[in-house]
C-alpha cells in the first residue's frame, strides 16, 4: 500500500469509527436522558449525528474525501472507472476495509465510553420489507445528493447538505436510515439504542447495495457526465502538492 493510499485508508478508518462513536454514543446518552421517551430520544440521536457527520466530512473531506460508507465509494469507483478520476479497484478495497474495521471500532469506543462491555451484540430485530424499502430509499438519496454536488462543483456544500439529508432521512424513513454497510456492521457491535442485531444485518446492506444500484441508475439519467466529478467525492482530496506544503 503507498503512502498516499494508507493515509487515505487511515481517514476513512478514523472518520468511520468517529462516525459511528457519534451514533451509538449519544444514542446510549439519549436513552439514559430521555428515558420512557422515544420519540425525543431519536431527536437527540438524530441531532448529534448531523453535526457531527458535518464537522467529520469538514476533518476527513481533505484527506480521503471522507466517504465513510463503502457504498459512495463503490459509486465513486464504478463511475471513475473509466475516466480515472474516482477511486481505483485497489483503492475502493482499501477504503472498504478500513469503513468496516473503523465502524467496528467506533461502536466499541462508544460501549467503553459509556462504561458498557466493550462487545455486546444488539438483540434489536430490524426486519421486513418496509424497512428495507426504506433503506434502499435512504442510500439511494445519499448517493445522489452526494454526486449532484460533486458533478456541479457544490462540494463546499457537503458537510451542511450531507449532514441535513442523514438528520431528516432519520425521521421520514421507517429503518432510520442506517444508509451505510460499514455502519450497519458497525451498529450490530453494541446492544443499545443504536443497535443492529447481527442477523438483521445482511437484509439491510442488501437493501443499501440496490440503494447504491438505484442511485447509479438516477445518475446516469440525470447527469449523464458524473464520471467526471468522481475525484471530488465529497469532498476532493488534497493534490500531493498541497499534502507536501
């Protein structure tokens, strides 16, 4: 792995478990401040997960683009593909990897923080068709906001855009949008407010992937040229002339 890659996987491993640390974190604090209240509680969760997925793309944008979600950076890699401009085969694996192992991690952080056990699988049941309806609905709108703003050169928008669309998809969605395969894992790693149990898991990236699929279909329809904004995704990366100053 070069230099650049490994700094770049590093981004998306911290940005990812950063991510999700918010998630389940002000989940665990949701429930233990608002107890007995649900609807306030997914208010609170929902709140904390917007800023700080702004201020995460705001951080790690610079670096790796922060996509945090291996699904934006499976669209990246499939519209760039031929342009060159997105993410390599070799660079979508790595980015893959570190979401996933950074979502892992951050559900961990979470748990310690909260002075629970470290593991605890989630024994909340997310099934059936509505919800994975609703997932596919939550990624396929994330992805195409995401590269609507690279393609019309708006990715100084992306933290406050990306971050509105996750705090609203959270309430007119059924799943809460989860939206995010590393999340999901992630999610699955502590049995709280915020918790995936594992066998939920496989229907709700399934549903994510054909969210991903359907978003690329949309794109391809809408903006027919998106190959050419695929290395500004969310936000473009330092050039390796910036990195050295």
């Amino acid at each position: 792995m070069s230099l650049t890659l490994a700094r770049r996987a590093s981004a998306e491993f911290a940005g990812t478990a950063f991510l999700v640390a918010a998630v389940v974190g002000s989940g665990i604090a949701a429930a233990r401040l608002s107890p007995g209240d649900v609807g306030l509680q997914l208010l609170e969760n929902a709140i904390a997960t917007t800023f700080a997925l702004g201020a995460l793309i705001l951080t790690f944008g610079p670096v790796s683009g922060a996509h945090l979600n291996p699904v934006v950076s499976a669209v990246d890699w499939w519209f760039g593909r031929r342009t060159g401009t997105g993410l390599t085969g070799s660079h979508l694996a790595a980015y893959a990897a570190a979401q996933t192992a950074g979502a892992i991690t951050g559900s961990l952080l979470a748990n310690l923080m909260f002075d629970l056990p470290a593991v605890a699988l989630s024994k909340t049941d997310r099934t059936g068709g509505n919800l994975w309806l609703a997932e596919v609905v939550a990624t396929a709108g994330l992805v195409v906001l995401i590269f609507s703003l690279a393609r019309t050169g708006r990715t100084s928008a992306a933290p406050a855009a990306v971050g509105a669309y996750i705090g609203a998809a959270y309430w007119f969605t059924s799943s809460t949008s989860f939206a995010n395969p590393a999340v999901t894992v992630g999610r699955a790693f502590t049995d709280t407010f915020a918790g995936i149990a594992p066998v939920s898991v496989p229907g709700f990236v399934a549903a994510q992937l054909v969210g991903g699929l359907v978003a690329v279909a949309a794109l391809a329809a809408w903006y027919p040229h998106a190959g050419r904004a695929a290395g500004a995704v969310l936000v473009p990366p330092l050039s390796q002339e910036a990195e050295a100053r």
